[in-house]
C-alpha cells in the first residue's frame, strides 16, 4: 500500500525510464560532453531564457550546496525561514560547504516577506559581523504554500534594493508552476530570481536536480565548484536524458497537476471528518493537519506518513504522481474507521 509521506517515496515515471533505456544502448563522451547532455541543456536555456546556465547534479542538498557556494564567500550570511529545508533537513551542508551562517526567520506558512527580512539587514560593513548576502526560499514552500508571482517580485525587488540576491530552493517547482498556472520562466527568470535549484525527483524523475544560474554572474566557478562538492556525474547523460523526457510535452505540469489535485481531493475529504484540523492552505501537494494522537500510530502502519510537530501532533501528508483517487479515499475511510 502506497503511503503519504512524501513525494521522493514515489515511482518512476515510465516516459522517465524509457528516456533512461534509450540513451543506454551505445558509449557517450562522459561528464556532459555528449549529445543527449547538449540537447537538455539547450532546452533549459530555451525554458529559462537565453543567458540562463545550468549545471546537472545528483541531488537536491547538492544543488542549493552549489548554488549557495557560487552566490557567497565564507564571511556571508544567508538569510531562510525556519522551516527551509537548506536549515532544517541538509545536516549542515550548506554551512559546512559554503562556510556560511544562516540567519533563519519564524514564519507562519513558510513564506519570507520584506517585513520579516528587514531585522536581519544590519551590520553591513561591519567586520565583527556575518554580512547578509543571499536570501534564500522555497517554492512551493516546505509548508505546502505558495508564493504568488506578484509576492515573488516584490521580494525579489526588496531583496536587490539592499543589495542581496535571491535563491530559490525548487525542488517542488513544478507543483508551484502548476497550481499558479504558469510557466517556470514566469515563475524565475522574469520575477528576478539569481539562481534556482531545479528539482525533477520528487515529481517522476528517477534521480537527478539542477543548478540554474538565471545570474550569469554566479556560473563562472560553478562547474569547479560542483566537482569539488562531488556532484559531477560522469556518466551525465543518464540525468539529462530524464530532464529532455520532464521538461519535452511539460510532463512536469501533467505530472504536478495531478499531485496537487489529489492534494486537493484529500483536503476535500478531510472536510467532514471533524477530528481533523487543516493547519495550512492545501495549495500544492502537502496537507498539514493536527490529528487526534491516539489514530496516529494504527494510521502510519498501514499508510506510512511522517510527523511534522509531534508536540502538537502535527503530520505532513503528501501525494505525488502517482497517487490514486482509491487510494485518498481508503486512506480517509481508515482514518474514519480509527476514530470511531
């Protein structure tokens, strides 16, 4: 039985591993010097715009690594909500790789504004201080929200205005493109984000995230830096190949459309159970809701999902490509059957 706890527990899609088995047949130049390389990379370009750069890397830690190394020096601070995953869920990485403090922020939805960046802006030229460089966010957020693209400009305007760039942690981009209805350049490129990690995983890829240097300023070390943070592949075509199958025919969208639609069908379900309280708006693929604790433990046995904030009993349910309408129902008729 398929469980909610989280969109890199899901299969792969099949468009994804055939895409694997058609590059498999014959020998390719290695680390990015072969065709199949050249045509994603082309096609990211004609995605995020002419000046775009991308660099191919195994996973999504190693793409904000990267990401976060080539935007700071050592002496920087970035600033994140709390619940970023760049904080919360990499063991250190990006402080340990990039030398960098993090400067994090409470949030209630997972969404940085102007406001609530503004306290960390101090200390600029000041040598007994970190100086802020980098803000960094995530869309769709961990907290299953989102960003509207006019939220998206005016953070990217306040964040240049004081002399920062913004990173964009996306590795649930495609959710976010496919509920706000646009397009990942609309999402990126046109509101002034500088770089982007570019996630394919957690909606159908097998293995594989990108480096999106929307800031051509930033990709001039980029491809030093990824070997150093032993991220380059050498067989490279085996993750370019999956990007040409996600990004040709937008399988991104159809597949993201249809995990946040389940999303919104078990919210929607959820609604006559009274015992359960929604805690964020479903806008993507992630429902957070305080449950009663005593159906806790017999739920995750037969539909495995993770705690969010045990000390109020908090879980996180997520769908993904290839989650079922049986299933959302099965899972919801369970959870009834638990509370009775």
């Amino acid at each position: 039985m398929k469980g909610f706890a989280s969109d890199n527990n899901s299969g792969v899609h099949p468009d994804v591993l055939r895409a694997i088995i058609e590059v498999n047949a014959e020998h390719a130049v290695g680390y990015g010097g072969d065709e199949v390389t050249a045509r994603a990379e082309a096609l990211f370009q004609r995605t995020f715009g002419d000046k775009s750069k991308v660099f191919f890397v195994y996973n999504g830690t190693g793409a904000n690594v990267i990401a976060l190394q080539a935007m700071t020096r050592p002496f920087n601070a970035v600033i994140a909500a709390e619940t970023a995953h760049i904080h919360v869920d990499e063991c250190g990485a990006p402080e340990k790789h990039a030398g960098c403090k993090m400067l994090t922020i409470k949030t209630p939805d997972g969404k940085l504004t102007p406001e609530l960046i503004q306290k960390h802006l101090h200390g600029f030229g000041f040598e007994h201080h970190s100086q802020p460089k980098v803000v960094s966010i995530t869309q769709s957020t961990e907290m299953g929200t989102l960003y509207s693209l006019e939220e998206l400009r005016n953070l990217s305007d306040f964040v240049h205005a004081n002399g920062l760039f913004l990173h964009m942690d996306g590795a649930r981009i495609s959710n976010g493109a496919a509920a706000l209805r646009c397009d990942f350049k609309e999402m990126t490129t046109d509101v002034g984000v500088d770089v982007l990690s570019f996630g394919g995983t957690k909606n159908g890829l097998m293995f594989g995230e990108a480096v999106v240097f929307l800031n051509a300023d930033f990709a001039g070390y980029a491809k030093y830096i990824r070997k150093q943070t032993t991220q380059l592949h050498s067989k490279m075509r085996y993750i370019a190949a999956q990007f040409d199958a996600f990004l040709t025919g937008e399988l991104w969208r159809r597949n993201a459309e249809h995990s946040n639609r389940m999303a919104t069908l078990l919210a929607q379900e959820l609604e006559a159970v009274e015992e359960i309280r929604l805690t964020q708006k479903p806008e993507a693929n992630g429902i957070f809701a305080i449950v009663p604790p005593h159906i806790i433990q017999p739920l995750q046995e037969k539909y495995f999902f993770y705690m969010w904030d045990e000390a109020r009993n908090e879980v996180r349910w997520m769908t993904s490509f290839d989650t079922k309408e049986e299933e959302i129902k099965g899972f919801v008729a369970e959870i009834k059957r638990l509370l009775q």
